[in-house]
C-alpha cells in the first residue's frame, strides 16, 4: 500500500535559474568530457595503460556516492509526487549529475573488459604432468612430444580484472538493495530516521575514503610504466578543471551536505596530478618517437637511420 503524499509545505522547490544553467551545463560537460577517453579505448581496440584497481575504485566510490545522495535527497524523490515534472527534474538535477558520472565511469570498465589486450589475456602455460626428463635418455617418443605441447591458458592479470569487476556488480547491487530497502520501510521523518543517517554518512565517507586511494595504484602504473597507454589526455584536461565547477553546483543543491561534494573535490585534485604525469610521460614518448603504448613510430625510425648513416656517407 501506498504512502500518502508529503505535505507541499515541505517541498518548496523555487525555481533557480542560474544553478539550473549550471547543472544542466555540467552534464553536457560530463558527457563531452568522458568521449574522448571512450573513443580513445575503442579506436586504439586495447585498454592497455590501466590499472584494474583504479576502475575498482573509481567505480565503487562514485557508486557510494550516487547512493548516498540518493538518500540524503530521498525527500525530493518524494515530493515529486506532488511537484510538477519541471520542478521535479530540476530538483533532482543534482543526483542525475552524480548518476551520469557513474554511469560514464562504469562504461570505461565495462571497455576495459572488452577491449583488454589479447597479449596479457593468454599465455602459453606448459603443463606440469607432461615434463619428461630427457636428460638421460636424450629424446621422448611421438606421444611424449604431442603431451608437452603448451596450453593457453589466461593470466592473472585477467583473472583478477574479472575477479575486481564481480566485486564492483556485488557492491553496487547490495548496496542499492540496502538502500531503496531502508528508504521504503522506514517511516519518512525529518530528520531522517538514524539508520538512514547512518548508512548515508557510511556511503559518503566510504565514497571519500575510495576516491582518495583511487588514483595511487592508477598514478602508479602510469608512473612505473613511462608510457601514457590508453589514457585520454583530452578527457583529463576536461575534467580537472570541471570538477571545480561539478563540486560548486552541488554545494548549491538543496539537500546535500560536505559528504556528498567533498569526493569529487579531492577526485579532482588528484586527477590532476595523474595528468601532469601523462604530460611528462607524453613529451618524452615524442623525443623517443614511440607511441602511447611503447611502439616505435615509423616516421621517426626512419628519421633516426637516416641519422646514422649520414656521419657514414660524410666520411666516405
């Protein structure tokens, strides 16, 4: 059975033009803003470059995010009962920003899976039963040499891109369920009931705490492997500067509180310092005249024979 409607003096929603410009801006933004680094994986067909424990992460604390404004705006959610679908849509404007970002961010794991290198997918793995000692006798017979032949067999760097990927499904579903359960039985109270409170400070400071060791195993990888791989730089560049404006418009959405902006504040931050890497990395990779993923690049190979053989031609 349903509940009854709120009461319309608690949902005064006033129509606020330049945060509506704001957000709806913002989402383009987003949108804009995660292109790039899609197309990148998809035109360059790998997803080398990233690591499975930064999209682990990166998608468990924008999930923790989305659901803990989902609960610290659930009064919103049910005064639309009674808004009109303008207002309604612009008083939740600010969760679809945060549900968008999320979404964004689990299409670039959901690439990574797809697109992930058939190189360090499967490996040639021999199998133990089937070593014979030839030491002694010199040679194995047809059967012996048939039963040594390699198997393929997958790598652990797949298996635990799979493994982290069933983690992110558990810890989105469970949560969600947790949520939407708690936020349908509980009675609607103002302030909210303290189980609501409760799991809404967990999924916040949860969503802070992943955001913050987020970029170290990414920052990591990038660092340790001199090379950019299929990170997209257009999207970083975006996105840096953009966080500073996401985090203004949800500090003016009614509802919210430092729980639920501070994450992307610090998210931001430390993008940029992955970024400012790639762009060390990239200008090195130029003066090398290698790609994003370490291959030499053919104009300038052909650049550097040239080179050596000039002194030879010189002195003949």
């Amino acid at each position: 059975m349903f509940r009854p409607p709120p009461d319309p003096s608690q949902c005064s929603c006033t129509h606020d033009l330049p945060t509506l410009v704001l957000s709806l801006g913002l989402c383009t933004g987003l949108i804009i803003s995660y292109l790039p680094q899609h197309i990148r994986i998809i035109s360059a067909k790998s997803s080398e470059g990233f690591s499975p424990w930064f999209l682990l992460l990166g998608a468990t604390s924008s999930a923790s995010g989305m659901l803990n404004l989902l609960i610290v705006q659930w009064p919103l959610f049910r005064c639309c009962r009674i808004l009109s679908a303008g207002r309604c849509f612009e008083s939740l404007l600010g969760f679809f920003q945060v549900t968008l970002q999320w979404l964004l961010f689990t299409i670039i794991l959901v690439l990574y899976l797809v697109y992930f290198p058939k190189h360090l997918k499967y490996q040639r793995v021999l199998p133990l039963d089937s070593l014979v000692d030839t030491s002694t006798y010199g040679a194995t017979d047809e059967s012996e040499s048939n039963a040594a032949k390699p198997i393929v067999a997958t790598t652990p760097e797949w298996r635990l891109a799979v493994t982290l990927a069933i983690v992110v499904a558990l810890h989105l579903g469970l949560l969600l369920l947790l949520s939407l359960s708690l936020l349908l039985i509980l009675p609607p109270t103002s302030p909210p009931h303290p189980f609501l409170r409760y799991l809404a400070t967990f999924l916040g400071v949860s969503a802070l705490i992943l955001s913050l060791l987020q970029y170290a195993p990414q920052i990591h990888k990038t660092y340790k492997s001199r090379l950019v791989g299929a990170l997209s730089l257009g999207t970083m560049a975006i996105q840096v500067p953009g966080s500073v404006l996401f985090v203004i418009s949800l500090v003016l959405r009614p509802g919210t509180d430092w729980t639920s902006w501070l994450v992307y504040a610090v998210t931001g931050g430390v993008q940029g310092i992955l970024l400012v890497i790639c762009l060390f990395w990239k200008r090195r990779q130029n003066k090398l005249g290698i790609d994003d993923f370490g291959a030499p690049i053919r104009n300038h190979s052909h650049e550097a024979e040239d080179d050596e053989r000039q002194p030879l031609v010189d002195g003949d």
